[in-house]
C-alpha cells in the first residue's frame, strides 16, 4: 500500500507540472460546452421564440396574396417585411436587412386560386347531386411561390420553413373553396365567424417527453450538451496521460522498475487511480456549471437526474474507460507526438461516430453499425437514459455492460503490448 500511495504522490506531481494537459482537460471542455450549448440554445430559441425576418414581395393585387401575407405572420415563426415589386433587387434587400428568407408572391396568384377554388368546389357540388359551376377550360395549378434563401440557412430549417409556408398556402386554398362552396349553395357570402370556426377548428397537440421516472421534465439543450461534452473531456485526458506513459518509456523509467523490489502493475493502477480522480474531477466540474453557473449567463440549467448513484457509477465507469484508453495509446506509441496526435484524431472520430457530434439515430448503414464499438456511444446512451428519460440503474445496464467489456478489452490489449515491448 505504502508503494502505491507513493506512486500516486509521484503521478499528481507530474500531472501537476503539466500545465497544457490541465488546460486541455478542463478549460478546453468547460469553453466547449458553454459556447456549444449557448450555440444551440440560440437555435432552438430561434425557432421556439424568436422570429426569422422574411421578405415579401407581392406581385398580386387580389385579396388572397393579402390572405397569404396575414397567414405567414399568424404562424409565428416569421418577422414578415414587405419589399417593392422588383424581383431583381431581393438579394440586395436581404442583405441590407440580414433576412434569410424571402418570398416572391406571382402576379396572377388571386386568380389562379379563384379559378382553383371553383373548379374544386363545382366538382363538389356534383359528387354531392347538385349543379355546381364547372369550367369548361382545364384549370391549371396555381404558379409556385419563388423561395429565397440564404445558403448558409440549415437544410433541416429551411425544410421547417416550407413546411410552413405550404401550411399557410393550404389555408388560404381552403379558405377560398369554402367560401365558393358556401356561396354556391346559400347564394350568400360566408359569414365571417362561422368561417373562423370551420377554418379554425384544430385538434390540439399535446407534447410529452416519454421518460422512465414518469416525470415530464422538457429537454433543453443543455440537457443535450453537458453530458456529451463531459464524456469528451473524460477522453481528452489522453494528451496528459497518453504523454506521461510516453515519457516513462524514453526515459526508461519501466527498465529501472525491473531493478527495484516493486512492478510496473503498481505504475499502472497508481496511474488510473490518479486520472480516474481527474475524470470525475471534470464531470463535478462540468455538472457544477451547468447546474449553477448556466442561470447565470441565460442558459437552461442542468436538471440532475434523481438517481445519483447510478450517475456515479457511470461516471466511474466511462473515467475508467477514457483512462485505460489513453494509457493503450500511450503504450503503443513511440513518441509523444505520436500519442497526442494519434489520440486527439481517434478521440474526435470516436466522438463523432459515438453520437456526440451527430445523434446515432441518424446514422445509417455502416456507421450506425460502427457506433457500437465507440465507448462514447455506450457512455452517451446512459448519460441521456439517466438525464433525459429519467431512468435508473436498473435501466443503464444495457449500456454500462458493454461500455466495461471495451473497457476490459483495452486493457489486456495494453497488457499484451507491455508484454510484446517486455516492458513488464
């Protein structure tokens, strides 16, 4: 016990003396995550709260491009400005007033959906036994709305907002069949409160988070980033670490370990021991700011999950995991360029395919399949189950099983590289 704890004082000190790694292991991720989850809270409010402008230029003088007009607003999404009838000049008005979107309204748009409307309502009045005015011309389809978007917009908001914008087009078609329908059968004009009734009357959505616990606490993105990024900090313990295990073996610290009454399995576990202190030193860290520190700066605060031990022992566990995994590279490597470089790319990219940068369940074919085998994967699927969904530790064993087999795996892959550099 004496040489362990004296070993231990010995991998503090060094790690100590490492001012670069401490950064990277605690500055890099604590800027990471508030500059990340600040990134995506604004996203998020973008659409939840905040309006995008849009510009609109209405080549029509009917009543149903002013209906189109006064429908884009009632979505709630946009922040609607109305430009001259000069298709020409929309990209210099979009970027005079930094609008994303803009909408060109056809100068025959009224028209065409009159001419619509009555066709459909007359082929309702037939199909109902009534004689309904049909058009002996073929009513074409009303002329598409020119979109304008700025190529920096997103695909998936920019999918958002035609939806949208299909969404207020359907109105105004359907406002005006219904009032041809209406006429057509009374010889009357719609009154206007029985058409807000019919046009109006939506089955509402309710939403609700599905959660183990039962609780119905909304994700925000802070309950996205904080575990994410904390799992990715855990992992960028290898720049310290990896370089240490290095350093020994150039120095030859492991051939004088043979010369002393003690063994390198002794390094080893005062090693792990050491950084498996620091990861859980990062998540304290890491959770502690978002819990307190995010209210302060607008930011959601981060909800714990009411399970604390079982956030414990997967914070244990995906410690140990990143540390065995640095140490594996560092044994492997010659040189400590070779360990930094080789483990930030690895880490990046085991983030990457492990869901960390983009959500697994968007993943297809074979790097869905290659989720499986990064340990970021495993540690995120429980860190969500526990923040996310409320779950327990009962709930998270299909996920910590597998994440201790790679763990165990990366350590008789180290332990089989000591043996092959007989190094132990």
């Amino acid at each position: 016990m004496f040489k362990l704890w004296a070993t231990i004082r010995k991998d503090i000190r060094v790690l100590l003396r490492d001012k670069v790694g401490i950064s990277l292991m605690f500055v890099m991720p604590i800027i990471l995550v508030v500059v990340v989850t600040s990134i995506q809270n604004s996203t998020f409010q973008l659409v939840s709260k905040n309006r995008l402008p849009i510009l609109i230029c209405n080549k029509d003088t009917g009543q149903s491009s002013i209906q189109m007009i006064k429908a884009i607003g009632a979505i709630g999404m946009f922040k609607v400005s109305q430009i001259p009838k000069n298709e020409n000049k929309i990209a210099n008005a979009m970027q005079n007033t930094d609008a994303m979107l803009s909408i060109v309204i056809p100068a025959n748009f009224s028209a065409k959906v009159s001419a619509k409307s009555k066709s459909v309502a007359g082929k309702a009045l037939t199909s109902f036994g009534l004689q309904g005015d049909t058009l002996k011309n073929q009513v074409g389809d009303v002329d598409p709305l020119t979109l304008y978007y700025n190529p920096v917009l997103q695909e998936s908001l920019r999918l958002s907002v035609k939806g949208a914008l299909q969404s207020a087009l359907q109105m105004v078609e359907s406002r005006e069949t219904l009032r041809t329908l209406y006429f057509s059968i009374n010889e009357k004009q719609l009154p206007e409160k029985l058409e807000n009734e019919m046009l109006n009357n939506r089955t509402p959505i309710n939403e609700i988070p599905v959660s183990k616990d039962g609780t119905r606490i909304t994700p925000n993105a802070t309950q996205h980033n904080v575990p994410a990024w904390t799992i990715f900090a855990m992992f960028f313990v290898i720049m310290s670490l990896g370089g240490s295990v290095v350093r020994e073996k150039v120095s030859g610290s492991y051939i004088r370990l043979k010369t002393l009454p003690t063994s390198y399995h002794v390094a080893l576990i005062s090693k792990q021991i050491t950084y498996l202190a620091v990861t859980l030193l990062q998540a304290a860290v890491i959770f502690s700011i978002g819990i307190w520190l995010f209210p302060y700066v607008n930011l959601p605060a981060l909800n714990p999950p009411s399970d604390l031990l079982a956030l414990l022992i997967t914070t244990l566990i995906c410690g140990w995991c990143a540390v065995s995994y640095a140490i594996c590279v560092g044994v492997f490597s010659d040189t400590q360029e070779q360990s930094n470089g080789f483990g930030a790319v690895s880490i990046v990219i085991l983030a990457a395919i492990g869901g960390l940068m983009v959500p697994s369940f968007a993943m297809q074919g074979a790097f869905k399949t290659a989720a499986d085998i990064s340990p970021m994967h495993w540690c995120l699927q429980a860190y969500y189950t526990l923040f996310l969904e409320g779950g327990k530790l009962k709930d998270i064993l299909n996920n910590l099983i597998p994440l201790f087999i790679i763990t165990v795996v990366i350590q008789i892959i180290t332990y089989l590289g000591l043996k092959r550099k007989n190094l132990i």
